[in-house]
C-alpha cells in the first residue's frame, strides 16, 4: 500500500498519478513498466514517486486497487434480486462493468492487466480485500448455479473464478 504522506496529497496529484500508471502498467504489464515514464507523465520525478511509494510493486497494487475500488462501484448498479438463470446474471454483470470500465479512462487502460494480476502472488492479498464485493458476488453466483444445476460442481472454484471472468 502507498505511504502515509501518499494519502496527504491532493486528490488532483493522486490521480495524475493514478492515471499514468495505470496507462504504463495497462500498456506495458508489471515487469517491462517503466516508473520513470509513470513520473514523467505524471509530473514528478522519480524520486518524488518514491516518496509516495515503497516500490514498484506497491505502486503496482495501489493502481490495482484503485480500479477494484472503482468496479465495486458497479454493483450498485446490478439488479436486486439477481435473476434466476445465473448465465443471465454472468451477462448482466458483465455487460454493467463493461460500462463502468468505458467511463473510466483508467480501468480501460489497465483492463489488459487486470486479470493477470490475479495470478501475480505478490497482487493476491491486495486484490481479494479490494475485489471483495467480486469475489463474493462469485462465490454466491457458483453456490446458486450449483445448486440450481446450471453449473457443475466437478470443477474447483478456482477454474470457475477463471472462465466468469475471463468472459
């Protein structure tokens, strides 16, 4: 996570910031970025960037969370109760942060990324808490599927997790 003094900026150098790493992450992946190119776009240098952050990697997870906090946002906009055939919902759902992700110029820049970080285990622990409404909402979606015999229960969730999101 970003340092303290991170957290003290104003909202506008935060997102400058925000928004050029996720562009550079988004365009490049984690290994080939560049944080001197995230300073230089975002109007710092690369020591003023350290400053605001530990390393890469938490510069890394912070982008991240960034865009898990703005695709929660999403599930406000799903339907209560969800439908009955949970197909209909995969695709309800998907279309819904479909939308959020062409509203925000920093979740369409980093969407390239966005689920090859859940496969990045220094990412893990900042993505589960971040993605929690997510993950949750997956959880219920498999139990209902389960249970309703449209989904098979032969297949580990992890596997499932991978194809619903990798529609």
């Amino acid at each position: 996570m970003p340092l303290e003094r991170y957290m003290n900026l104003d909202a506008d150098r935060r997102e400058a910031i925000l928004d050029a790493a996720a562009a550079e992450f988004g365009a490049q992946g984690f290994h080939p970025a560049s944080v001197n190119r995230i300073a230089v776009q975002s109007g710092l240098s690369k020591g003023s960037l350290y400053y605001y952050f530990s390393n890469k990697q938490d510069l890394y997870t912070t982008t991240l969370t960034d865009a898990a906090e703005l695709l929660n946002e999403a599930f406000d906009d799903l339907s209560d109760p969800p439908p009955s055939d949970v197909w209909v919902e995969v695709r309800q759902t998907y279309q819904t942060f479909l939308g959020q992700v062409q509203r925000h110029p920093r979740l369409h820049a980093l969407a390239p990324v966005l689920l090859a970080a859940w496969r990045d285990p220094a990412c893990l622990p900042a993505l589960r808490t971040s993605f929690g409404e997510l993950d949750a909402w997956m959880r219920d979606l498999l139990a209902r599927g389960r249970a309703a015999g449209q989904i098979r229960t032969d297949l580990p969730d992890s596997l499932l997790f991978a194809v619903v999101l990798g529609l």
